[in-house]
C-alpha cells in the first residue's frame, strides 16, 4: 500500500506538472515508478519492465519537442517563435489563461521583433506554434496517463 502511495503522489505532481514548462513531468512520473520499484523490491517492477517504461518515457519526452516543430514549420513559424512560445509559456504561469496567452504572445513577439515578420504572418505563425505546443502537451499528458496506469497495473492495483 505504502509503495502505491508514493507512486501516486509522483504520478499526480508529473501529471500536473504536464502543464508546467519547467518541470519535469516525464522524468517525476519515471523516478517514481524507479522508486516504488526499489521500495518492493523490483519484483511487479522488473528491471526490463522499467527499461521498457523508461522507453515509453522517452517518447513522451520526444512527442512534446516533435510537435511544437511541426506546429512551428506547418504554420511558417521559426526557431525564434517556438523558442518565444516557450519563454511566454514560462511568463503564462503568472497570469490567468497563462497557458494559451504566454505561448502566443511570446511566439508572435519573437516573430515581430527578430524575425521582422507582417503581423498578419507573425499572427499565423504564432497561431501554429501555439496549435503545436498544445497538441504536445496533450499528446504528453496521455502518455503519463498511460504510464501511471500501467505501473499501478503491475503493482496490482488497476487490475
């Protein structure tokens, strides 16, 4: 009972954390799994199980940056709006609707004032890095989920 607790309360901080830019969400869901190993033992938690979890953590980790790329280049955003998005996203923790607002804001400023785009272009591309980061963070959120689920699945608790 007491390892489920641990796990859970990781799992809870990751997912939360999901909408976080600066935690890392992946990597608290993936050390509490590690940890409520070690605590029974690594015997419902296998070493190859967590190799394979840690696999699965990688790809949440990848299918965040992929699809904030694709938003980015599928809208004609550049490397300076993405990078924009996430320093708004990171200012969006202190205001309301932070998480939309920063992103945006903070893309099509990046376009405005180092790329030197049109509004109306700088608009469309912030627009698609926004599209972008948020379907990686849904994206991510899925895969912690589906982690957590999994390892309290092993731990005989979802079965």
């Amino acid at each position: 009972m007491m390892v489920t607790l641990v796990f859970v309360a990781l799992w809870i901080v990751g997912l939360v954390g999901t909408f976080v830019p600066v935690v890392p969400a992946t990597f608290v869901i993936f050390a509490g799994a590690l940890l409520a190993g070690y605590l029974e033992g690594f015997s419902a938690l296998s070493w190859p199980w967590l190799v394979g979890l840690g696999l699965v953590a990688v790809a949440a980790s990848l299918v965040d940056n992929l699809a904030g790329g694709w938003g980015a280049r599928k809208f004609g955003g550049s490397k300076a709006a993405m990078w924009g998005a996430i320093l708004g996203g990171l200012a969006g923790l202190f205001i309301p609707f932070g998480l939309l607002v920063g992103p945006f804001a903070g893309a099509l400023l990046a376009e405005v004032v180092f790329v030197r785009r049109a509004l109306p272009d700088a608009v469309r591309s912030a627009f698609g890095t926004l599209v972008g980061l948020l379907t990686g963070i849904a994206a991510k959120f899925v895969l912690h989920v589906l982690m957590g689920l999994l390892v309290l699945w092993r731990l005989g608790v979802a079965s």
